[in-house]
C-alpha cells in the first residue's frame, strides 16, 4: 500500500527500506527478544519528487541524510513494532509534505525615516551615557 502524501502524491512500497532492530526503552522483557524499533529509508535522490523538492527535504533533514543520499527515519517511541512502522511512516510523510511547501520569496525593504530617527537617538543617548564614566578631568 503506497504511503499518501497529497491526493495528488504517494510513494510506493518498492521506493521504502524497512530494517528492524532491537530498541531500547520501553517494552519489558521483550526488548531483548522482539526487533520493534524501525529503521525507514528512502532515497532521496532516485526518488520521483521534483528536483526543487528534493533539494528542500535535504535542508529539512539535516543529519538524517546519509552521503549516499538517502534519508533515515528512526522509530523507536512505541512498543510494538506496528505503531513505529506507522510512525516513521508518517514522520516521513510530514518531511515530503514540509518540503512541498516553496518558500515565500523576501522583498527587500528600507528602513523609514522614523526607524532611522529613532536609531540615531538611541545611538547619540547611549553615547552619552558612556562619556559620563571614567575619570573626570579634574581628578588627575
């Protein structure tokens, strides 16, 4: 079952790695026995997304990119090996939904005359401030 993005954007099944290890935390006596932490991998880099999304979910996970390019989910929250699956899943989701998002262009701006008022007073009252301290003339 592919993992639903958008209405109009999924990943299939055959684009996602899922590698299964033992965790810590919680789960009692089958944390030792039982591998219900999750490891999801997507390559980011063979992946069908637009080369400007791509680049955005780059910046977006950080050091959870490999050098061979491939983003690494961990899941490690829940104690059955189901919900983390979910989760990572989604997680993975919220990063690609995230990076469709473009970001909106800055305008430049000036700063009007009253900013450039105000800061020049500030700056002329903190001036005067410290010219006030130190040694007086007088007191040599």
């Amino acid at each position: 079952m592919p993992l639903v993005i958008t209405p109009t954007l999924s990943i299939e099944d055959s684009e996602l790695d899922e590698r299964f290890v033992r965790a810590s935390g919680p789960g009692g006596q089958n944390v030792n026995k039982v591998a219900t932490a999750v490891q999801l991998r997507y390559d980011v880099g063979r992946s069908a997304l637009a080369a400007e999304v791509r680049d955005r979910l780059r910046t977006l996970a950080g050091s959870r990119m490999t050098d061979d390019d491939v983003l690494v989910i961990d899941a490690r929250a829940h104690r059955t090996q189901g919900q983390n699956r979910e989760d990572a899943r989604e997680r993975l989701a919220d990063f690609v939904r995230r990076a469709l998002v473009r970001p909106k262009r800055r305008k430049k701006t000036r700063p009007g005359k009253a900013a450039k008022e105000r800061r020049l007073v500030t700056k002329k009252r903190r001036s005067e401030t410290k010219q006030g301290r130190g040694r007086l003339r007088g007191d040599e």
